[in-house]
C-alpha cells in the first residue's frame, strides 16, 4: 500500500451523511478531504479548478449516486461517472452508496468506477477501500465479500466455505448498524445535563445492554477466518481488541490525538442534532421563528464551518495565548460565513421594487451582532483550547483531565452553545431587515409566526429579552459566577447554568447593572434580619389574636350564653307562677 497522503472529494446529497463522513475521517493520518460537496455540477467545477493549479491535489472521488433510492438518480449517476472518467480518466472512483441491485453495480463497474462499498460499512474497511481504490486496484464489497484485483495488496476475507455465509455477515453488519445507531442515541442522552437519577441509571442499563448485545452479534455471526479475539464489554466501555498494536491504538485511540478528540465530539453533537430543536426555555431565541428542518440546516452548517476553521488553525501553527487575542475575529468570522454559506453568497430579493442583495445587507448589523450575542458566547477559548492543544477543561469549579468522559460531556456543552448563539447571530440580522418579506417567510418561517402580527410580538419579545439581559439577568449571572447555556436535550433546547468566575467584569459594571448587584446584596444581607424580624411580629400578632383577643371574645360569649340562659330561667319561672290556679 502506498505511502502518500490520500486527498479525496466526497459527493453526498445527504448532509448528515457527508458531515458525519467528514468529521469521521478527520481522525485518519494521511487523509483529507479536499472537499466535501451535494452536487455533481459542484464536483465538476471543483475539480476543474484543481486542474488548472495542481492536478495531484486530488486523488480519488467518492460519491453516491443521488440520492441512491430512485432509479432516474442511478442513471444520472452512471452518466456523471461516464463524464468523470472522459474528463480525468486517471482520478480513481469509489461508489459508496446505499444501493445493492448487482446489475447496478455491474454496471458502474463498466463506466469506470473502481470500486464499491455499501453505506454502513466500518470505518476501518471503507478507509482501506479508499486506499487500495487510490493506489490504483479495485475494492468490490458485495454482500460484505471483498474483491481485489490480484496486484492488490489489501488483505481481504477469502471467500467463505460456509454455507451462508455471505447472509450471515450480511445479518451481523445490519444488526451492528442498527446497535450502534441505537448506542449513539442512548449515549447523547446520557450526557443530557440535569438527566433524573431515575432516568440516567434505565439508560445507562440500556447501554450496557446494547454493548453486551454487539459482543454477542459478532461473537454468533462473524466468519471464523474473520474472528478476532475480543474482550466482552465491562461496565459502559466499548469493547477492546487485542489484535491491535500499540501504535495502531495511539492513531485510533478517540482521546490521544487533536484529530480524534475533535472528531468523537462532533459525532456527539452530530448525533443529538437529530432531536426536536423546539425551544423548552422561556427565553425567546432568534432561531425559533425558523421551521425545525431550516433550524437542523443551519446548525449543521455551522458545525460544518467550525471544523474547517478549526484545521485551518492547526494549519497555521496557532499558539495557545493566540487564541485570546483572535477570539472576537474567530467568532466573528464563523458568523459571517455562516451568513454567506446559508442565505447564498450572491442571493437577492426584491423589496419594494429594489432587489436588494441579502448577504451585503445582512452583514451591515455586524457590529450589534458582535455586541449582543457573539462576544458575549462563554468560555469560546476554553472550548477551542481543549479540541487544538487537548488543555484540562476548567468548568463548573472543576478541573476534567483530558481524557474523562466528564471533560467530553462538558465540551459538548459549550459546543451546542455555541452553535446555537452563532445561529442566533445568523437569524438576527434577518428579522431587523427582512423579516416580514414573503419570500423570506416562504422560504425559512414556521407556520406558527408568519403572519405580521406574530412576527412583531416575536420581534418585541427579542427586544425585552435584550433589555432584561443586559440590566437585569446578565448583572445578576455575573454576581452569581455562572453562566446561562443552552444545550440540546432529547425533547429539545434546554438551558442550563455553570460555575465561572467572573470578577474581572463584576468590577466593570456600572448604573443600572451595578444597582441591581448592590440591591441584590442588600437582599442577602437584610433578608436573614428581615426573616428573624418577620418571624418574632408574626409571633407577636398570634400571641395577641389567641391569647388576648381570643380569650377576651371567649368570655363575652361565655357571658353573653350565660346571660341567655339566665333569661331563660326567669321566662319559665313566671310562666309556671302565672298557670298556678288562685
């Protein structure tokens, strides 16, 4: 197997598909990819632009045909193919698709493609796919039995001498798939914060379940020239496999390396985007006017656009004290590629017979943005610092090594934070220019605020938002040395607080800021008299309304039944002395 670096470009409809490839094979030494595009059209213009300046740039294509589902997109993929091979018949083709029909295959297998793997195939086999497609031979995974032409230096499983065996593998990957689907989803709850006991111990039993059940899956249906010794799962840790050598631990371990460490964090976040983005809290955020799927599209994007920038930082050779200093320009740019990249660089609308472009008008807000959401974004270094150099996470009064599962968790925090406030940030600019444009509403709106009324009360809503922050909930946050953020639970967004110090800007504060820190200290100090003050007069009216009052309208009810029951007496008297006969 060749030695050089293996540079691809992934084409995907599917956009959870492409980022969740992407971010997995950031982890792999000597593999980028160049780029990751939806379109064949982009594909083509990419590569045509490579050409002119460095045709070796890229070194291998893998894609799906369309969406791998209808056949009118096969086709068009065959013909795509057909077309790649007459432009650059040296640039090898790896088909890595959903689809399974052999006379598909058999036919990609003549318009030039090298090689096939199915879509849910480990991670593991697709990148020596990929290599071997690269360094020329051909890789052929047909019900999960590897073909290579004979130069071919992979190795691969020999065709099995059991009977079924090519329906057995096919049964244990399937079931594998569906088992880590599954792990993932039960694993992202878990690390939901303020998860109820009750709830965190059925889940954590549910993982354990599914890791003893992928042990027994390939314990029962893997090929016994394909079996490995393995180690049963104890507790909530994935299994282990002998087989690997110290080195190959090291590359693949999710915590020794930048790559690995940023791309098992992202898989996280990746996999709990697929919840409900309905906003639990009852603070209004700028993304709720958005339909769910436009709300999912944007946060990926901008999950997509960070970890670009964040190769491009380990790139350029960034110290550790540099991040404090470019953290405004980082945040900032995030935000504005966020913008051009989801509105479309050079989109335009028409308002009131002037068409107006839509990113240049945007981006005019940059300065408020900056000023009421983006710089105000916690712990953004303390985030970046722990995916670059792997720094301890300082966070809610605790230092987490590296490599605990509490320092993933708490990082996954600040990154759904993060996300989401960048996303805000996109939306802002939208709703003070554009906000009541059908075309806009059309296009981006729920259908529970796109009438004009709704859209104002929604506005306004924002505004009081801003007001009570910046007077009232952010001075009281800084006293209180937390931050507010918010995070995806499984039901939705929800909000959470965390521990930070926050001296530095408790001295800034000024006006009305500063008075609501002093009235609030008042409280704290006046409180516990007021309550004992409170306490002895509350002790003191029950003392005069049961002891004084209370007695004193006892006995007038005692005299006054007594003087009753006297009148009663002298009535029978004279009327038993006026019956007696004279």
């Amino acid at each position: 197997m060749s030695d050089r670096p293996l540079k691809l470009l992934l084409i995907d409809q599917d956009p959870i598909f492409r980022l969740g490839l992407r971010v997995a094979l950031e982890a792999i030494p000597n593999l980028e990819a160049i780029a990751v595009v939806e379109t064949d059209t982009v594909a083509l213009k990419i590569l045509a632009e490579i050409a002119e300046k460095d045709p070796n740039q890229v070194n291998l294509v893998v894609l799906e045909f369309g969406n791998g589902r209808s056949t009118t997109s096969q086709q068009l993929g065959l013909q795509f193919c057909r077309q790649l091979r007459g432009l650059y018949p040296n640039l090898p083709i790896l088909l890595l698709s959903s689809i399974q029909e052999q006379g598909m295959l058999l036919a990609a297998k003549s318009v030039g493609v090298n090689g096939y793997c199915p879509k849910g195939t480990p991670l593991s086999e697709l990148v020596a796919a990929m290599q071997e497609v690269a360094d020329g031979g051909s890789y052929w995974l047909q019900d999960t039995e590897a073909i290579t032409t004979p130069n071919s230096s992979l190795l691969t499983p020999n065709s099995s001498p059991l009977p079924f065996s090519k329906l057995r593998n096919n049964l244990r990957l399937s079931g594998i798939t569906n088992i880590d689907a599954t792990l993932a989803a039960v694993t992202a709850q878990l690390q939901v914060p303020g998860l109820p006991v009750l709830d965190r111990a059925i889940l954590a039993g549910q993982r354990r379940e599914l890791l003893a059940a992928r042990w027994l899956l390939n314990r029962l249906l893997i090929l016994p020239q394909e079996r490995q010794e393995e180690q049963i799962p104890v507790a909530d840790e994935p299994p282990v496999t002998h087989s690997l050598s110290i080195q190959q631990r090291q590359t693949l371990s999710p915590l020794l390396s930048p790559g690995t460490l940023q791309s098992a964090l992202f898989t996280s976040c990746v996999t709990k985007l697929q919840f409900p983005l309905i906003n639990l809290t009852d603070i209004p955020l700028e993304i709720d006017i958005f339909r769910e799927d436009k709300k999912r599209e944007l946060l990926y994007l901008i999950l997509q656009k960070l970890s670009d920038q964040l190769d491009e930082l380990r790139g350029s050779q960034i110290e550790i004290n540099q991040l404090y200093e470019l953290k405004n320009t980082l945040i900032r740019d995030l935000w504005q590629v966020g913008i051009i990249e989801f509105f479309g660089k050079f989109s335009r609308i028409k308002v009131a017979n002037q068409n107006i472009e839509v990113v240049k008008l945007l981006l005019l807000n940059t300065e408020v943005v900056q000023r009421e959401i983006l710089q105000k974004i916690p712990l953004f270094c303390e985030l970046y610092s722990y995916l670059l150099f792997q720094t301890e996470l300082n966070i809610d009064n605790s230092s987490y090594p590296v490599v605990s599962p509490e320092a993933k968790s708490q990082a996954l925090m600040l990154l759904e934070n993060l996300l989401i406030q960048v996303a805000n940030g996109v939306v802002q600019p939208l709703l003070n220019y554009l906000a009541d444009v059908e075309e806009i509403k059309q296009s981006f709106y729920g259908r529970q605020l796109i009438s004009t009324r709704e859209i104002e009360r929604f506005r306004n809503d924002l505004s009081w938002k801003y007001r009570l922050k910046n007077y009232i909930n952010e001075p009281k946050a800084v006293f209180e040395s937390r931050y507010e953020l918010f995070v995806i639970a499984p039901r939705g967004i929800a909000n959470t607080s965390v521990y930070a110090p926050r001296n530095q800007e408790l001295v800034k504060l000024s006006n009305i800021p500063l008075i609501v820190t002093l009235l609030l200290e008042f409280s704290d100090a006046i409180a516990p008299r007021l309550k004992s003050l409170l306490a002895v007069f509350g002790s003191g009216i029950v003392f005069i309304l049961t002891q004084i009052v209370g007695r004193g309208l006892g006995l007038i009810g005692r005299g006054i039944l007594q003087g009753i029951g006297s009148v009663s007496s002298v009535e029978k008297n004279f009327r038993r002395n006026s019956d007696r006969p004279k």
